[in-house]
C-alpha cells in the first residue's frame, strides 16, 4: 500500500524498509533460467545467458552457472524474454483469474477498456475484476466512450458546457486512479456522434499526464467511409490535445486494401513535426465485432437499439437502410463475401440464398432477429499487414483478451505465437528480436510503464521461455479455440503461471496502475545513448545516481547511493539495468545492496516535466513501494 505523506512541505510517497523483502545475502535466486538465448526486449541482437529471478525481480543477467535457486528452469534451444504486454484487450472478469488462452501466447499483462468501453470508474473496475485472483496483470484506460454514453446516453446531441466539464473531470478522476491512458473507439455508437473538436475538448484534460489516445478509427459518409480519413482524425486528435495518437488495430479497409505506404507516410509525417504516432496492429485480415456497428449508419441507430429497430420497420425507410448497409460492406469490407456470423454458424450470403435477398436485407434480417449478432469481417490485405507490422513503432496488440468462453476469433488464441511462428521463422517478415520488443518494451513505453517489458536487474520478473523451432498459432476462424503450441514457461511476477505449456494455477498477477511520473514516450533503448544524474532529499531520504547507456549496450552504468535517514542504512548500486529517456524524463532499473549484503531490486526516475511538480522529483521504487523525493538538481541526455 502506497501511502501519501507531506514533509516539511515534500511530497513524499514512504514505503516502510520492513514491508520490502530484501534478497538474501548469497544471492540465492528462487528461479534460475539457464542456457537460454536472451531476447530482451530492446531490440539489440539475442545473446546466450542466464537469468536470475529473486523477490517477484529479475535481479541477475548473465553467468549464473554456480547460482543456487529454489528452481531452476533448463532454457538450452529457448528463448527466454520479457513477457508479452496486450496494449489493446477485451479480457473479461471470469478469464483473468486463469488466463489460460493468454498465458499461452506468452501474454502477461493487458490493458483493458479498449476502444474505449468497460466502465467509467477503473477505482471500482479493476478491483472487481481481481476479485478472484489474476494469473496475469491487468491494468485499464479510461474509456472515452464510458465517459460520453455516462454524460449524454444513446442520442445524438451536442453536450453542454456542465455535461463536458462532467465528461472532463470523469477523465482526470481515473487519471488519478491510475488510468494508462484515454482509450476511444469513435467508430461505435454513441461517442461516434462526438464532434471531432468536442473530442479534442474533453480528452485534452490529459495532457498533464502525458499519456495517450488509443482510437478505433471512425468511418464517416461524409468521408466517404474512409479508413484513411478516420485514421487521421485520431492523429489530429491526439496532436491537438497534447496526447500519443495511437492508431488502434490498424487497418487500410475494403476500397483503401493496399495503402500502407500512404497512412505510414501520413503517421511519419506527423512524428516528424513532434506528435510522436504510435500504432498497434493483430495479424488477421478480419476482424469482429457486432453485426450493426459498422453497416447501420449513426443516424439510424441515434436513440439506441429500441429506436433502431423501431427505423428499420419504416417501409420508407428500409430501402435506405438496406442500401446503406450494403454501401458500407462494399466500402469497408469488399462486399457481402466477407462477412461470417460464428453465433450462427454461418455465412451472411449463406442467409442471403436461403432467403433469396440481398445483402442489405439479409443485414435487417438478421439484426431484427438478435440485434447483439457478431460478426466476423474481411477487411485487409496481407501486403499491408506486413508493411504496417514493419514500421518500427507498430506494437503488437491481439484486440482479444483472457476469456474461458469461444469468442469465435482465432486471435484470442493465436495471435502473439503467429507473430513469432509466421511472421519470424516462416517468413522472415520480421526478425525475432523485432517482434519481441513490439510484443513487450514498445507496447510498454507507449503507454508508460517502465518496469516491465526488458530482461535487465531491477525489472519485474514478468518472462516467457518458448520454442523457436515450434512455436505457432494453430486457431482458426472454424477451430478459433485451438491452443498455440511452444510457449514452455510464463512467468508472472516472479512465479510461474505457466509450466510445460500447462497452467498450473497459480494466480501471481497484480493490478497496475500508472502514476504522473509514466510518461508515453518513443522507444529509445537500442538506438540511442542515454545518460541522467539526480540528486534529492527529504526529511527520510537522501539519492544521489548517476547512470549512462551507450547505443547498443546491454545495461547501464553508474552509481547510486540511497540514504535512509531515520535508520543510517545506505543502498548503493549493485547491478544497473536499462534507462530509458524522453524530453525531461528518464528512468533506471537497479539491484541494490546495502553494507550487510542484502539486495533490493528498484527502479529510479528523475521526473523534470511534470506539469504538476513546482521543482523536479525523484521518485523511488524499491521492491514494488515507493518513495517521492524533492530533488536539487538533476539532468537528461540522449543523442
């Protein structure tokens, strides 16, 4: 439990030394991986090594071939790497407390409320969610599409000025509650009736947080239904309000099938003038969603499903709505061919020749029927595919999540081991050290966190051991519930969740949250050098660090000298792990020991562009608590 204290007049967030468990003075591990071929996230090239896990930390990398551990792990022919992190997921209560179908992939933590749903509150959510344990870690946006239905329900009207400032203030309260970010899906009813300034309006609240904008892109008619249109409408958003645009399942869709090289020129461009674009990509040329969402157009459905219903037995209206429908799937989609319906177990033209209709009407059919149908939708081209999953700041991200149901998609079971056995071994599309770090630091650093995501001392002990002979994906849109093969170990804080390829039951997993000192930020820990200096105190500790990473260097190096005033106790630097820096921030993962040898893993950030902080802030996290401190000075430095 963190807990907020003032200090003659030092905001200082006080761990007590005693609730910390320190790590023992031999160093005895409780996991020990060996003989594995080390992907660390980063980028950089693979490496033989061993990995020593104490504490729910990675606290050693290296030769720890006459380390002692409670359990060691033969990782020889493996790849042993940071657990994979789902920035964009639609877990569900009852699947996170085993997980099963993620901790296969290799997932260990996902964000949920993507494209903006789940609740308006996470305080409440998350808890609720963790309530019978987690075999993962979950953490949560707030979903700006929460937020609007809340503040304006199912109709399509202009909000007042009470009803933005209430939309506005929703937003910041789950930013305090530890948010990663303000996900939005303006392609789904109602926030699809927001006007883009409106948008702006509420989620520019968070630019104090530096934090992002997750968007499933909207397709409008007066745009054509274009994707490409939609897709820069999250950019401008994103730039205009001071957050990361993130381009969310990315998707060059129906008559736009071949443009990659455009949108990515529209997503470098605006990198390059400084609205940093992140994206996020699942490796199928389908999606789901419910039937209506994309073929019923926002005025038809304005008011709810009821009033939709209600459009569609207008005899004046119904020729509208069959053609609309039917324009939508030959814009968006290449026509009816496309679309399965795996709630009934067929095919929409299959509906079309029983019945003898036409697309459109076949769409009413089937909605009047059960207006919550899913559907099953080919949008894509593989040529795409691989040019968007090659830019190098596109994350992977499966847009499914833990589940024990069949949620008639194959990527809630095979999406991250497609990436390794398809994309990587099969086809070379990407080396496997890119598709590691898109799978773990990139998706990390997009939303903020620093403590997973690498294999590097002081990181938190999320890994995953696989095969990279025989890891694949074996679900399909028939058999959508197939396991993947060749992810051997997932380890969950520091325990393992997964052993052999079988869970074993455990339930390790944590709620994450964020706090204002977690900036988004490029991925800069391959390319670029990095160094920091930070010094501080308070009435309980004094920091002094200093910690440089050349370009291509696997950890850092420095000192640190961590004083606990009260007790005389002083921590210095045993083992420094990996910094990661953007404009006025940076970061450090360490061990650290004190003079009788015991050993504490922590992370250590220099924070001198908080909007909120009147003088820069130190902020220390030792075995997971942490402390706040006032510095007198400090500096960043990246090439």
């Amino acid at each position: 439990m963190i807990q907020t204290m003032r200090t003659a007049g030092v905001a200082l967030l006080l761990c007590s030394a005693a609730s910390v468990p320190a790590l023992a003075k031999e160093v005895a591990y409780d996991i020990v991986i060996k003989g594995g071929t080390i992907v660390d996230g980063s980028g950089l090239a693979a490496y033989r090594g061993d990995v020593g896990i104490a504490g729910g930390h990675i606290v050693a990398v290296g030769d720890l071939a006459k380390a002692k551990a409670a359990k060691t792990i033969d990782a020889n022919g493996l790849v042993v790497a940071p657990g994979f992190i789902n920035i964009h997921s639609h877990a569900e209560p009852e699947g996170v407390s085993t997980a099963v179908n993620m901790l296969t992939q290799g997932v260990t933590t996902e964000i949920i409320n993507a494209d903006g749903g789940g609740g308006n509150d996470i305080a409440a959510q998350l808890p609720e969610m963790a309530a019978n344990g987690l075999a993962e870690n979950i953490g949560a946006y707030v979903g700006f599409n929460a937020v609007w239905r809340d503040a304006m329900g199912d109709r399509d009207l202009r909000p007042t000025p009470e009803q933005i400032a209430s939309m506005k203030a929703a937003i910041e309260n789950n930013l305090k509650a530890g948010a990663w970010g303000v996900a939005s899906g303006l392609d789904y009813r109602p926030s699809y009736y927001a006007k883009t300034e409106e948008v702006i309006d509420i989620v520019s609240v968070a630019k104090p947080w530096r934090t992002n904008f997750p968007n499933h892109d909207r397709l409008r008619p007066e745009d054509n239904l274009s994707s490409f249109k939609g897709m820069e409408e999250t950019v401008l958003i994103g730039e205009k309000a001071g957050l990361v645009p993130v381009i969310t399942h990315i998707k060059s869709a129906g008559k736009e099938r071949g443009n990659a090289p455009k949108v990515l020129e529209m997503v470098s461009a605006a990198t390059a003038r400084g609205a940093w674009t992140a994206i996020d990509i699942y490796p199928y040329l389908a999606g789901q969603t419910a039937l209506q969402a994309f073929l019923v157009p926002g005025w038809a459905a304005d008011g709810g499903r009821d009033a939709m219903l209600a459009r569609f037995k207008d005899p004046k209206l119904r020729p509208q709505l069959v053609e609309a429908a039917e324009y939508a799937m030959a814009t968006r989609l290449g026509g009816a061919e496309g679309i399965a319906l795996p709630d009934l177990g067929k095919r929409l033209t299959d509906i079309m020749a029983a019945e003898n209709i036409r697309a459109g009407e076949a769409v009413l059919r089937t909605l009047e029927r059960d207006p919550y149908t899913r559907a099953n939708m080919t949008f894509g081209d593989e040529k795409d595919v691989i040019a968007f999953l090659q830019y190098p700041d596109t994350a992977v991200a499966c847009d499914c999540g833990a589940s024990i149901k069949n949620r008639g998609h194959p990527r809630y079971f095979g999406s991250f081991p497609k990436i390794l056995g398809h994309y990587v071994r099969d086809t070379g599309t990407i080396t496997m050290e890119d598709a590691v770090r898109k799978m773990s630091a990139l998706p990390a650093a997009i939303i903020g966190m620093v403590d997973r995501g690498h294999i590097a001392p002081g990181m938190r002990a999320d890994v995953m051991v696989f095969d990279p002979k025989t890891v694949r994906d074996h679900a399909t849109f028939d058999a959508p519930t197939l396991p993947s093969d060749g992810v051997r170990h997932v380890i969950v804080n520091g325990v393992p969740a997964l052993e052999g390829g079988a869970a074993t039951g455990a339930k390790p997993g944590a709620v994450l949250l964020r706090d204002a000192h977690m900036p988004s930020r490029p991925m800069n820990t391959a390319s670029k050098a990095r160094a920091f200096t930070a010094s501080g105190q308070s009435a309980d500790y004094s920091i002094t660090l200093t910690a440089k990473q050349g370009a291509g260097d696997r950890f850092a190096t420095g000192t640190v000298k961590l004083k606990d005033v009260k007790s005389g106790t002083v921590w210095s630097a045993d083992r420094l792990g990996t910094v990661q820096t953007a404009k006025g921030w940076a970061s450090v993962t360490a061990v650290l020991k004190d003079k009788a040898g015991n050993r504490k893993a922590a992370t250590l950030t220099l924070d001198r562009a908080d909007g909120s902080a009147e003088t820069p802030v130190v902020t220390v996290a030792l075995g997971g608590e942490s402390a706040a401190i006032l510095p007198a000075k400090g500096s960043v430095q990246a090439e």
